[in-house]
C-alpha cells in the first residue's frame, strides 16, 4: 500500500465512522427506557462524544438499532429515545451525528421489499448546545412509469376484501404516490372505499403510511 492511499484510506475513516464500540468512557443516564451501559459511542470532531444505551439489531449490516437512548457524555439529560419499532442506522461525518430511519418498503427489483432510509436527522453543536435538524429522503428509490402502470392495474383488478396482498398493494401506491403519480394519489386515498374498513394491523399499517405521506407532502 503506497502511502497516498494509506492517506485517503485514513482520512476516509476519520470523516466517516459507524460507531467505535471499545472507546466507552462514560455512561448513559439513568432513565426508564434502557440500561446505563453503552453499546455503542460516537466521536465527534468537535470534541463532544454521544453514547447509545439500547438494543442493537443482530446479523444486520452496517449495524442498526431499535429502542435506543443517546446522551453526550457528561450531561445527566438523554437526546431523545427511539422506540423498539423504529430501525436506526448511525454514523459521524465530521461534526454531526447522523440517524437515519429505516423503512422496509416495496422499492427492490420487482417490487420486492428492502430497507429504505425514511428520514435522516442531524445532530450538531450550536455555541455548545446541541441542535437537531430532521429532513425527508427525497432521494428514495422512485417507480418508472412502466412500474406505476402495473401497481394501477394491480388495484383496478383488485377484488374487495382485505388481506396481505392488497397491504402490500398499499406500500406500492405509497411509492407510486411519492414517484409524482395523482391516480396512484387517488386511489392510495380511495384504499379503504375499494377494500373495506381496516382493523388491527392492517389499520395501523395504513394510518402509519397515511402518516409518513402528510410528512413527505409537508416537507
């Protein structure tokens, strides 16, 4: 290895790093939510240090984590806390920290479902006082239009009635929605008249789906 690229090599992983795992020097408050001990501790190069305390998702790479608390260390205050549903991937680039939330959503190769960034928040320092800034991926994976045509289809044909099938049909007029197309739009709206009033979990799915477009719409 030549020493330019050890350079650039090193300045990379300076600039962009997931988390050290064996540089733990201090605790996370005590709260409610989780333990003390910190999984995982963020180096920012402004000098502060950010501690996670909380659950990390196994045989998953880069890490995630669910159901977590962040602290700067020595404050006796947490950031804030995800809870167990929510999926996480973290990284520092320079001197911010940054959580981005992950969503299994219909954006794969034929329609098959992947993890998507949702939402990417950065955590800063602002004249010593941490600052928060939350953005929507607008770069999340679009449908073509020939994949708009067939997710149409697949609700015109669609027979009344509720099961896995039209949920999924659901995220796929979510991202037909967030792709620029008004019918997928309007029939995304139109769900519950086209396949009867939702209960359990089909309803929490779609109000959450609901919920996610009025904040892409928002922002």
């Amino acid at each position: 290895m030549n020493r330019y690229y050890f350079f650039l090599t090193l300045l990379a992983a300076t600039n962009f790093i997931y988390g050290q795992t064996n540089k733990i020097f201090c605790d996370c408050p005590k709260t409610q939510y989780t333990g003390t001990k910190p999984d995982t501790s963020f180096y920012l190069t402004n000098g502060n240090a950010i501690v996670l305390c909380g659950y990390r998702n196994p045989d998953i790479e880069p890490v995630t984590f669910s159901e977590f608390i962040l602290a700067v260390c020595g404050h006796d205050t947490i950031i804030g806390f995800r809870e167990a549903e929510v999926i996480c991937r973290l990284k520092t680039i320079k001197d911010s920290l940054l959580i981005e939330e992950l969503k299994y959503l219909p954006v794969g190769e034929n329609f098959a479902y992947d993890q998507a960034v949702w939402t990417i928040e950065r955590i800063y320092f602002s004249k010593n006082k941490i600052d928060r800034k939350l953005s929507i991926n607008k770069g999340i994976h679009k449908y073509a239009d020939s994949e708009i045509q067939s997710v149409l289809k697949e609700f015109e044909t669609s027979e009344y009635g509720m099961n896995d099938k039209n949920m999924e049909l659901a995220h796929k007029l979510f991202i037909a929605t967030i792709s620029g197309d008004k019918t997928a739009r309007k029939y995304f709206q139109e769900f519950e008249n086209k396949f009867g009033t939702l209960n359990g979990a089909f309803a929490e799915e779609y109000e959450e789906l609901v919920a996610i477009l009025s904040l892409w719409d928002s922002n």
